[in-house]
C-alpha cells in the first residue's frame, strides 16, 4: 500500500471514530437513523479506498500484458499436452505384430497332374511396429500339406515395413480332385499373424472341344479333260461335311458339298461352258461358316 494511500484510510479512520465520539454528546431526541446512515456512508468509502488501493498495487506490480501472456502459456501448454496424448494414441493403434500380403505364386485352382512338384511362395509385408526376428515362424496348420515344409524359420530380421518371400515345396497327390493347404506365421510368443493357403486341382485336363470350320477356300481357273473350270482349295479345321457353291457374274449357281475324315483341304471343282475374258466367280460356304470366299477373274 503507498504512503498516501495509508494516510488516507488513517484520516478516514479518525474521522470515523471523531464522528462517533461526538454523536455521544448529541441530543438524544436526534433521529438515530442518520448516525447510523453516516456510519455506513464512511464504511462503504473505507473499503472502496482499501479496493483501489488492492488494484493500484496489483497494476504497479503484474502488467495486464503479462498476466495475459501467462494465461496463454498454460493454455499453450495444455493444448501441447493434449496434442502429445493424440500423438500417442495414434501411435498405439499400430499392433506391435501385423502381416499383409502383397504378391504370390500359383493362383488358386491351378491345375496339375498327378505327382508334379512345384512350389508356392507368398511375399510377405511386415506392417507392424516389431522387428520378425529368426524365432519367427511359418507353420503348416490345417488342409492338404502336400509334402510342403512343416515349420520354416524366417531366415532373417524383417523390420516393420521390410518384405520377405516365404516358400514351400510341394507335390501334387496322386489321386485327381481339389486341395487347399493352410499355412500361417508366429511370432516369436506364439502369436498368431496372417494365414495364407495354396489351393490346386489335380486331374488330366481334356483339350478344348475344335470348332468345325473352314478357314479358306482359293479360288481358280484350270482346264481339266480339255474344258475348262472353276476351282477352290477347301481347307477345314475338323471332320465334318462342308456344303458350298459356286456363283459367276451371271448369278448361275453351282452347289456342291465335301466331307473331310479330319482337318485338312481338299479340292472342288466345277464346269464353266464358256470362260470368256472379264468372267469372274466366288464360292459360298454355306456350312459350317455361311461365309464368301472370292471372287476371282478370268484373264
């Protein structure tokens, strides 16, 4: 409290107490409610200077400037605080052992007779925040083992993020039909991380069915006896029966059919009375293709 301040409270004491001595002396009939009305007029002033005084001193030893900057710095620290536990958060939803596949080989239904080996890998993500250490394993669980290994450890540390090929030699059963064989990884407390599985089908694969069709036919002039004709190497795909005919430029229509024992070609020919220069023909597969071979012209 400054000196002046002090003086004033002491002043404003002593004229309190002044006030009450005389009011002793005071006539008796004199209205007691006005002392008691100045009585606390005085004392409400006395605790408004004892008020000022309290903030004058609190401005003259903590600026508004400061009192504010340290209200920001606890809610600066408070809001850093609470962006720390996020942080932390975050980084716990991470498991500490996670796998994920990203590559493989053999698709599933892949066919093989039987008795053929082969071999199934799986390429293999470590998404997790723990290293896979040589304790790891890749264990054979359920299924069709198929001769495949029955535990295998992994052959080095793989930190989170790092990719490993895990393979397994087989060998097709001999009996045909499908077969699935599960294997998964361990970590090193037994852990259970992803399962991954090799599915096959063990048979002998018939050949596709051939479609029955003609693929050419070439067309040409040739005398044969001394007269002339027209002509088409028909070459087929299958055995079958192929029907055809012969149209020139006057629409005259020749037809005719060739069976074939199995696929290769064989020659039709038809005769033409009067091949004169410009004279042009083509050949209709009628069956199986229903399909224009041609034209050709005469020279």
């Amino acid at each position: 409290m400054s000196k002046i301040t002090k003086l004033r409270f002491i002043l404003l004491v002593f004229l309190l107490l002044t006030t009450l001595a005389c009011g002793v002396y005071l006539n008796e009939e004199e209205d007691a409610d006005e002392t008691e009305a100045l009585k606390l007029q005085l004392t409400v002033q006395a605790v408004q200077i004892e008020q000022s005084s309290g903030t004058n001193n609190q401005d003259n030893n903590t600026p508004p400037q400061a009192i504010q900057s340290n209200s920001e710095s606890i809610n600066q620290q408070q809001s850093n605080s609470q962006v720390a536990e996020t942080s932390d958060d975050e980084d716990d939803e991470t498991p500490c052992n996670d796998s994920h596949i990203i590559g493989e080989t053999i698709s599933d239904g892949t066919v093989f007779s039987p008795g053929d080996t082969f071999k199934k890998s799986w390429t293999l993500r470590n998404e997790g925040d723990c290293d896979w250490n040589t304790s790891y394993k890749f264990k054979f669980i359920e299924g069709d083992r198929m001769g495949g290994e029955s535990s295998i450890n992994l052959p080095s540390v793989i930190e989170p993020y790092e990719d490993i090929t895990l393979i397994v030699n087989l060998t097709a059963p001999t009996t045909a039909g499908n077969y699935t064989g599960v294997w998964q990884l361990f970590s090193d407390d037994d852990e259970e991380l992803g399962r991954y599985w090799v599915k096959i089908t063990v048979g002998v694969v018939a050949p596709p069915a051939t479609t029955f069709s003609v693929s050419s036919a070439n067309l040409y002039f040739t005398k044969i006896a001394g007269a002339d004709n027209i002509c088409a190497d028909i070459t087929a795909s299958s055995a079958g029966e192929v029907t055809y005919k012969f149209v020139d430029n006057t629409n005259a229509e020749k037809p005719g059919a060739v069976f074939f024992n199995a696929a290769g070609t064989k020659t039709v020919c038809e005769p033409t009375p009067s091949l004169a220069s410009g004279m042009s023909a083509r050949i209709y597969i009628d069956n199986p293709n229903h399909q224009w071979f041609g034209p050709i012209v005469a020279p």
